[in-house]
C-alpha cells in the first residue's frame, strides 16, 4: 500500500521509550488488601476495565516494574486466539495496582506517537489478524505472542497531530460502545431481577400483571418430564459448509450469554437430514456435557430449518407456555441443581434420565402467558441493544480502516 503524504512505516520498536517487560504474577489471596493485580479480564478488547483485579498479600515480594504507570500500554500475551494481543491504555494514575505475567507493557516515545492512537492500531482489524497469525502454542484455549512479535508490529504512523485528531475521532466511537455495554449491563440485571421476583422469590404476596392476578400460592411443583416429552440426543455428524438451508447447531452455537442460536457462522449436517433431529417450536435443547453443561436454548422459529447435534439433549414442551419453562433454565436455582447433578468423576454433564427429574414450577397458563409477556418484552429490548452495540463496532471497525490508513484523512 502506498504510504499518504507524511506518514512512515514503522515498528513498535521504532517508537518505543520504556521497553517492553512482562509483568509478574503473585500468589492471590481471597481477602481485601492495598495492593492489586490486574486480572487477564481487565483488557475488554475496547478499553481498560480496572476493576477486575485480584488482591496481593501485604506480605509479597513485588518487582517495581510490574507497578502500572500513567500512559502504559498493556497488551495480553497469552490468551485465547481470539483475544491473545488485546491492548489498552493506562490513562489514569493507578496507586498500587500491578500487572500480571499474562502481559506485557510498553510506552511509546511521546514526540513522535501518540500512545492512544498506536493502541487503536493493535486494535484494528489488520492488528488482530497479526497476533492471530503470530499466535503460537498447543492448547486449543490457550495460545501466546512474545515480545518480539509485539516489537515488530507494523504501523503505518502519520504525523503526531494526526496522530491526536484521529484517537479523538475514534474515541467518540469508544464512548458509545462503553456507554452501550454498561446500559446492556444493567438491563441484563434488571431482566435477573424480574426473574427472581416473578418466578423465584419466596415472597408469595399476589402479582397484578395487567388483567392476570399472579398467586405462587396456587403453583405447581413439577419435573420436566410433567411438563415436556422427547429427551432426545442429537445427531452424530460433522458439520460442513452451509448449504443454504439447512442449519446445525452445536453447543458453541448457543450464545454464553444471551443463549440465542448464533448465526454468524452457520454450518449445516454432514449426514442424512432426519426430521426427528429436526427443531420444532416448543422445544428446549439442554447442554449435556462439558464446561457449557446445562446451557439451554428455547428455539425459534426466526432461526429457521434446524437440526441438533449429538451433545444436546431436546425436550418438547407439551401444553404449557415453551418461554416459561426455558426461562426457568436462565434462574439461579437452576444453576444450583445444575452443580449437583453435573459434578462427576470426570467431565461435568446432566444426562437425559437426570433431566427429566429438573424441578420446574407451573402456574396456571394465563399466569405463564402473562410472565412471559413481560420477560420476553425485556429479552427483546436486550436484543436490540446488543445489535445496536454491534453496529457500533462495525462502524467503528469501518472508520478505523479508512483513518488508520490514511484512505480518509483528519483535518
């Protein structure tokens, strides 16, 4: 690519002051000290979340150059291959907070770049297929980057007032993604809180929802198998490239956190499709094994032609409303059951027979429909926010290759 006018090709090496150290990791203790380390969390891929720390006995013995200082730049070396390379700024003067082993931490020299807008770079599309590619290690969940792929990191590096205007510009998209994800935050909270008070909270004292009067005096204390028929495994096939039509899902297609089907990478079948491998609504598919035991998804029909895979268990959901009994999979006494069905020797995982034993609760059914109005009103609005902090990103990703190319220039 040829380089705009004023701007040169250079090297984290090239425009480094402090040079680049790891940082040293402690023995943590579970109680409340003066002295922190960062956890690998901290580095969110957008910015420097501080407050996920671990304490420091009193006692340690710290090396002063694991000590943060203002303008640092941290960049996770060992991680995922999806986030090995994160980076971040240390723009506050942060008092007896050091940083772990897992990082590393560099400064630039201020006259000629601007530590904000070399971040942006590590951060940019193009810096995220360099450590991917660097990348190096054995494990599947974790992979490393040393400091000399860091020092050779290309950057194309415009003169420092551009430097400046462009950290500035992009900034605004980093206030909005920030801004987004703390009102997600919240509203992830809020969607916990009506769970706990409309379905688990012990208080019985009647609920108006609308025209619908809700007694938990009146309940029904059931088990799945009451309430759902099926408790079947899936399919044991490979997946392939999509075809178009027909979509496969797997555990790590169920969303962590929303459990909704992801669809950015769609797969299809390797195999002879039957319909009873089909997902139909009013079906719930359970995780059965794994670190992800338990995960569950309630389908629908937006995701379209769906077959399951072998290491998801589906149930059908008879006369009862399917989002009631799904959402009763997302609430903390779920979690609790989860824990003492699933610990075994050996890799967690809640087989069919055990599910069927899953204790759920069943109002009446205007008493389910009336719930579920509004907690999928919550899971909607939730919804919308996530795509709308996505489109933020995307916007953000764009503008960044046009800025940190010198294809748009900053006046």
């Amino acid at each position: 690519m040829m380089l705009p006018n004023g701007w040169k090709k250079v090297k984290i090496k090239d425009i480094e002051s402090v040079d680049i150290q790891n940082g040293y990791s402690p023995l943590c203790v579970d109680y409340e000290t003066n002295r922190k380390t960062l956890s690998l969390g901290a580095l969110t891929g957008f910015s420097l979340d501080v407050s996920q720390q671990k304490n420091i006995s009193e006692n340690a013995v710290m090396p002063i150059h694991s000590l943060l200082k203002r303008n640092d730049i941290l960049v996770s070396r060992s991680n995922t291959k999806d986030k090995v390379g994160r980076a971040a700024v240390v723009f506050d003067d942060l008092k007896g907070i050091y940083y772990p082993d897992l990082m590393m931490r560099f400064q630039v020299n201020e006259k000629i770049a601007d530590c904000q807008f070399v971040v942006l770079c590590l951060q940019s599309p193009a810096g995220r297929r360099y450590f991917e590619s660097c990348a190096a290690g054995t494990s599947t969940s974790m992979v490393k980057i040393n400091k000399n792929v860091l020092e050779s990191f290309p950057i194309m590096l415009p003169p420092l007032e551009e430097q400046k205007k462009i950290a500035a510009t992009l900034s605004v998209w980093d206030s909005a993604i920030e801004k987004m994800e703390k009102l997600i935050e919240a509203k992830e909270d809020q969607k916990k809180s009506l769970i706990w008070k409309l379905i688990e909270s012990n208080d019985n004292r009647k609920i108006k929802l609308g025209k619908v009067v809700v007694d938990k005096n009146k309940w029904r204390k059931s088990k799945l198998s009451d309430v759902a028929s099926g408790f079947d495994y899936g399919m044991n096939a490979a997946a392939k490239e999509y075809d178009g039509k027909n979509k496969y899902i797997r555990i790590t297609d169920i969303d962590d956190v929303s459990h909704k089907f992801n669809s950015i990478d769609l797969v299809s079948p390797n195999a002879e499709l039957e319909d009873k491998y089909r997902v139909n609504e009013g079906d719930i598919l359970f995780a059965r094994t794994g670190a992800s035991t338990g995960k569950s998804y309630l389908y629908d029909k937006n995701d379209g032609i769906l077959y399951f895979a072998g290491f998801l268990i589906r149930v059908h959901v008879l006369k009862d409303n399917p989002f009631f009994i799904y959402i009763q999979t997302l609430s903390s006494k779920y979690q609790n059951w989860l824990k003492k069905m699933s610990m075994r020797s050996g890799q967690p995982g809640v087989n069919a027979e055990e599910y069927k034993n899953l204790p759920v609760l069943v109002p009446t059914l205007p008493e389910q429909n009336a719930i579920t109005e509004v907690l999928s009103a919550a899971e909607k609005e939730l919804s919308l926010l996530k795509q709308q902090l996505e489109n933020y990103k995307k916007q953000k990703q764009g503008l960044m290759q046009k800025l940190l190319t010198g294809e748009w220039r900053v006046k």
